[in-house]
C-alpha cells in the first residue's frame, strides 16, 4: 500500500476502507494475483443494492414499485458504477496485470464497475451498512436525481437489439494494435449476425468496441 493510494482514498471516498489490505485488495484486477477483488465485489454489490434500495424508497416516497424498480436498475447498473468510479479517479488507482492494462482494463466499465463495488464491500466490512450509506449516498449523488432514465451504453443496446431479433450476441475481434506504448490506438471488428461488419478505432479495446456499436446501431437506425 502506497501513501499516495491512501492518500486518495481518504479524500476522494465519503468513507474508505480503513484496513489498508482490504483497500489494496478492491483495487486489484486477477490478472496481478490470487488477492484481487473479487470476493468483495461479491459482498459489495449486495451492500450497494441494499443502500440504494433503502434510499429511493424514501427519497421517492410517492412512486410505485415500477418506477422504483427502474431508478434501482440504473443506479446499480455497471455503467452507472463505472461513471462514479471515474468521477472518483479509481482509475488511476486500479492494479493491472501488464496484458489486462494492455487491453484497455482501466478503462474498461466492467472493471471499474466491479472495483467500484469492491471498493464498497471493502468499506461495509471495516464500517458497517452506515458507512457504505455515507459512501453511496456522496459517490451516488449525482445520478440519484437524473431525470429519466440514463441512456444505455451502446454495447448493451446493441445487445439488446440483436436480442429483441432473435440473432447471435454481437461479436468484437481486435484487428490490431498501434501507436506507441504511452499512446496506443486499437481497432476492431464488429459482426452482428452475418451484416456487413463495422470498423472503429479508440485508445482501448473497450472504447473501440463502444464506438464500433455505436456506429453499427446508427447505421441502423437503432
């Protein structure tokens, strides 16, 4: 554990972990080791349901389980823990395997999602359900009041309409990697069920593959 990992701990999270372990342990992706987060982003994603369930139940105290359901839905999806992780800087933070960083893994919403839930379990176990309320309710504020409901991100969309089609889950391949190492460029290929397939370019894999969707559903008009 580094001063600077702690140090960015205590200012950017309304209640970090105080155990200096569990905090390195909900930073760290598998692919650096066996102590990685993903225990406590088995405990923390509970602990984040739990919270918000909580919260809009009584922030919202006129809205029927319907519309409860759908605020739920979007506070706890991983897109929505992946954009609090990056206003926090966890990205910044997160420890990688050199193949993981290499595939764009700090920038990828599934990671920073789960760091962003095991970041939580690591706090619900060294300060209890009022901590992880204290946390969520400061990390989370921001996306409680959104009017509606977020826009879907164009991977799950797309995933959603090949669905709704009856086709295959779209497919990414990586076509190559460029640019130097502080600055690389990915491309990829995109095939959806036999049309024709949809090139993208982005700093990682992962912004690729978004690009690539989102282009494929705006060619369709999706």
């Amino acid at each position: 554990m580094t001063e600077a990992v702690r140090r960015w701990a205590d200012a950017a999270l309304a209640a970090p972990p105080t155990d200096d372990a569990l905090l390195l342990a909900a930073l760290t992706h598998r692919s650096v080791g066996a102590c990685n987060y993903e225990r406590l982003e088995f405990l923390g994603d509970r602990a984040l349901g739990l919270s918000i369930a909580a919260w809009i139940y009584q922030r919202f105290p006129h809205e029927n389980e319907g519309t409860l359901n759908r605020r739920f839905t979007r506070l706890v999806s991983r897109q929505t823990c992946a954009r609090v992780a990056r206003r926090l800087g966890v990205p910044a933070h997160v420890r990688l395997g050199p193949q993981a960083r290499s595939d764009g893994g700090a920038d990828s919403d599934n990671i920073l999602g789960d760091v962003m839930e095991a970041l939580i379990g690591a706090t619900f176990l060294t300060g209890g359900m009022a901590a992880v309320d204290r946390l969520v309710h400061s990390a989370w504020a921001e996306e409680l009041d959104e009017p509606g409901l977020a826009p879907k991100h164009p991977k799950s969309a797309l995933q959603e309409w090949a669905a709704s089609r009856g086709l295959k889950e779209p497919c990414y391949r990586l076509l190559g990697r460029s640019g130097p190492h502080h600055s690389p460029r990915f491309r990829v290929a995109l095939d959806v069920a036999g049309l024709p397939p949809v090139e993208a370019e982005g700093a990682s894999k992962q912004d690729a593959e978004t690009r690539a969707a989102a282009a494929f559903l705006a060619s369709h008009g999706a």
